[in-house]
C-alpha cells in the first residue's frame, strides 16, 4: 500500500505516520527526517540544504527526487511506504506519478491533515523532537516523562532550527504558495481524503477506519 500524508508542517503527519508504520507494517520515508539526517552527519547533500532549511525555503527538486528514486527501491518498500512531507510542489507531484508509472504502480490513498494555522504555530513552537529516533513531543500536549529526554529510546530532545519564530512564518508562507496548490491536484485526481487534524489520536483512527480491511 502507498500513502501520501499531505499537510502543513506541524499538522501532526510525523506523529501520525510513526504509529500507522507500526500498524501497516509498511515504512515512513520522511524528506526531513533523511536531510535533517545529512546535515547531522555533514554528507555533501546536507552541506547543500542546511543554509536553505535553517531559512525554510524548500530544497530544489532535483535533490528530493534522488533522495525518493533511492529509497523507494530498497527491499523494506517492497510492500508499500507512507510519504511523509513528500511531495511538496506540484513539480515533485509530477515527478512521482512519472516514477509510479515507470514502475507500473500508483499511490492508493493521500490523507490531507486538515488544521487552523493559529493551532500550528502554537504546536510548532511548542514542540521537540528525538535527536536519535526523531519521535516527536510537545511540551504542552504530549511532554516527555523526564525532561529532555525521549522516552522511548533516552535520546536526547531538541528544538528544530526551523521551528523558531521567525522561520516558522516563512515555512507557513512557503507552504501556502508551494504546497497548498497540492490539494486541489489530487482533489481533482478523486484520490485525496481529508482528515481533521485538530487530535494526532484521533487523526491516526480516522485514517485506521478508511483503511480498515485494506491492511497487506
Ligand atoms: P519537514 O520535516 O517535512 O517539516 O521538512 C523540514 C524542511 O526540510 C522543509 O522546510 C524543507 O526545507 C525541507 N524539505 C523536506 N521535505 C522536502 C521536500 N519534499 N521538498 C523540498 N524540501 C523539503
């Protein structure tokens, strides 16, 4: 099964997509989580984005396009993934219907996180991840049990360059004009089923029940 998790950041799709690997047995691939990854580990690919995402910007297509042609053919894609923060731009969209169709294959289902932007900034500013599992917590709504530290793998917890103030804006703006007009392509293509974003839980069951029976 292939999923698309579409929606504006912080709208819960990480959280979501963690427990729906675990449920589906099939792999997230998260565009962030893998150059976020890069610039920790100071590859050549994370040289190259790290001054775009510490101002919000997207990383240019070609990038990303390399990034997901090499993931999606490792053997743990074989029976699916779920697309997390992918694709951002209708170039990226077209992009992986041309990869899809190479492969003779298509995306199943894309679940759009419906949510007001006053309730993201709020959680954005609010929120610290995993620096070894990239689980994500809020110090508001879902606080780890010992501060500063994950509690499913000790890790430590930090905030995200682009989760402070100023960057938070321009990511929201970015994702208005770039990602945004997403909707509307796969609304038109029959296939895009929206989700109220407003409780992860509840998100998460929302999208159980769509799926219910369909699970491989
Ligand atoms: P995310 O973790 O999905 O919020 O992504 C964090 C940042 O990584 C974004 O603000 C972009 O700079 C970059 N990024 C992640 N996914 C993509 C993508 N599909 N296309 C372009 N840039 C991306």
């Amino acid at each position: 099964m292939k999923i698309i998790l579409l929606g504006p950041p912080g709208s819960g799709k990480g959280t979501v997509a963690k427990k729906m690997q675990i449920e589906l047995g099939i792999p997230v691939i998260s565009t962030g989580v893998i150059l976020r990854e890069a610039i920790d580990g100071n590859t050549e690919l994370g040289k190259k984005v790290k001054s775009i995402m510490s101002k919000g910007e997207l990383v240019p297509d070609y990038l990303i396009m390399k990034i997901i042609r090499e993931r999606v053919e490792q053997k743990d894609c074989k029976n699916g993934y779920i697309f997390d923060g992918f694709p951002r731009n209708i170039e990226q969209a077209r992009s992986l219907e041309k990869l899809n169709s190479e492969h003779s294959e298509q995306i199943d289902y894309i679940f759009y996180f419906e949510i007001p932007f006053s309730e993201i900034i709020q959680r954005l500013s609010s929120r610290r991840v995993c620096k070894k599992c990239s689980t994500n917590y809020n110090l508001l709504f879902k606080p780890p049990r010992e501060k500063d530290i994950c509690d499913l793998c000790g890790g430590d917890l930090y905030q995200r360059e682009d989760d402070k103030a100023e960057t938070v804006k321009n990511r929201l703006k970015v994702y208005e004009k770039q990602t945004l007009p997403l909707k509307n392509f796969y609304k038109e293509k029959e296939v895009l089923i929206t989700v109220d974003a407003n409780s992860s839980k509840n998100a998460f069951l929302e999208i159980l029940k769509k799926l219910e029976g369909k699970k491989r």
